[in-house]
C-alpha cells in the first residue's frame, strides 16, 4: 500500500509485507510482482512510487530476489488503475521492464505482469511427496485426507503410507474441486479416500508418498535452509522456537 504510514509499517521489523516475502521465498516462490496500491492515496505521486521501489528493491534483494527480474506496478483498486488497463492518471509511468532467461520483457498493467509470470516446472518425475494441509471424514465416502501434491504423482490403486504415522492404505479415489481425477500432479490441490483408515491415524503434518517408489522416512540427520522470522535477540541452548516445517507445525 502507497499510503503515508502504511508501506513504512510494511516493511517494518514485525511487517506483513516482510513475513510474506520471507515466507514465499522460503516456500520456494521465485517469481514476484510488487504492486503499489492505494496510489490514489498519494495524488498520483511519481516520487512516493519511486521511494517504495527503492525501499523495496533493497529489501527482497536481502530476502534473495533479484529486483531487475520483479515488475514494479502502480495502482489503484479503487477504480482499477493500471490494474486491466493502462491508467490516465499517471502519465509519467512508462511501464514496467523485467529480466528473464528469454530476455527482457515488458508491460503497463498488474495483468500484464501476472501475464508475463512463467509456469513453473512440475517435479512430476520425482516420488510422491503430499504434505497433508488437513483430515476430514465425509458421510457415505470414509476418510478424506487432503493437501497439495509438491513432487510425483497420486492415483486411484496407489498404495501409500504417511510418514512419521507409519500408515499404509490403498488410494481409493482422488479428486480437485468435486471433480474426479485420473492423478494428481504437482500443485494441485487434492483430496483423496483411503481405504480403512480413521482420522485418528492420521493427521495435518503428515507426508503421503507411494510406498512402491522411495517412500518418506525417518532420517538420521538432515540439510535445511532455515529461515527465522522472529527471536529472542540470540540464540542459545534451551531456547525453544515454534518450527513449521510444509504443513507441520511443531
């Protein structure tokens, strides 16, 4: 947001703007486009637009974001400016400019730039990996665990087993928003029914995999990268952090 106040609070120390660059980063995001709301707010200004690409450009440089591959946006909700269409209210806006790997690209408006995102690749070569973002139990149909396939495949047949709950059950039937699937790829958000299983057995946190092709378990020891959003001011032996690990919180 463009107005007086709100990007300062933004991007401050406990900011919403910060968090959520933080976290797509961490989630693996590697595309952005920031869009400047509330530019009514400013009078149009060319220089507040200015001064919050500066901040910006700086700050998810830190985070890890290249700023010559972000498209910066002016707009407004409020009538849409710039938003479908180019917007008469700001002349001095040439539009935006991006570096790609197929070069650079160009645009005016935020759907030019959602436009110009690029879809990423879909690991569905990899094993299954589905971290459960939830359990229900649906009348007439059994146990319906559901969450977003990140690597592989999910398909009616397949046997899976959930790590760390040690469950193992057959794949009955799976499906995207009421509609049945052949199989579930990387990024779609799915539920699937599991023969004999309750939602006691399993839970949110849990990963499916196929028990036939390199299934979760357990490890020794791993690599992570970590990011921490908050702390005490150092940290030191007892200190126990709230950990989210995909859709574990711990």
């Amino acid at each position: 947001a463009g107005g007086t106040g709100e990007f300062e609070a933004g991007i401050s120390k406990d900011g919403q703007t910060r968090e959520h660059a933080l976290l797509a980063f961490t989630l693996g995001v590697r595309q952005l486009i920031v869009a400047v709301n509330k530019m009514d707010t400013t009078k149009w200004s060319e220089d507040r637009f200015n001064e919050i690409v500066k901040e910006t450009s700086t700050f998810i440089k830190k985070v890890g974001y290249n700023p010559k591959a972000v498209a910066f946006v002016p707009i407004s909700g409020w009538h849409g400016d710039n938003m479908l269409e180019e917007s008469p209210n700001m002349p001095w806006y040439k539009g935006w400019t991006k570096e790609t790997k197929a070069g650079v690209v160009k645009g005016k408006t935020l759907l030019d730039a959602i436009d110009a995102i690029e879809p990423p690749v879909r690991p569905s070569d990899k094993p299954l990996r589905l971290p459960l973002q939830d359990v229900y139990k649906i009348g007439g149909i059994g146990t319906v665990p559901v969450g977003r396939v990140e690597t592989g495949i999910i398909k009616a047949g397949m046997v899976v087993t959930f790590a760390p709950s040690n469950v193992t059950t057959e794949v009955k039937s799976v499906e995207m928003h009421h509609e049945q699937l052949e199989q579930g790829l990387p990024g779609d958000n799915v539920g699937f029914n599991v023969k004999n299983v309750s939602v006691k057995d399993i839970r949110r946190g849990n990963v499916a995999s196929d028990s036939k092709n390199d299934p979760a378990k357990e490890a020794a020891s791993f690599n992570a990268q970590v990011i921490i959003l908050n702390h005490p001011g150092q940290i030191g032996a007892g200190y126990a952090p709230v950990l989210d690990c995909h859709t574990a919180h711990i």
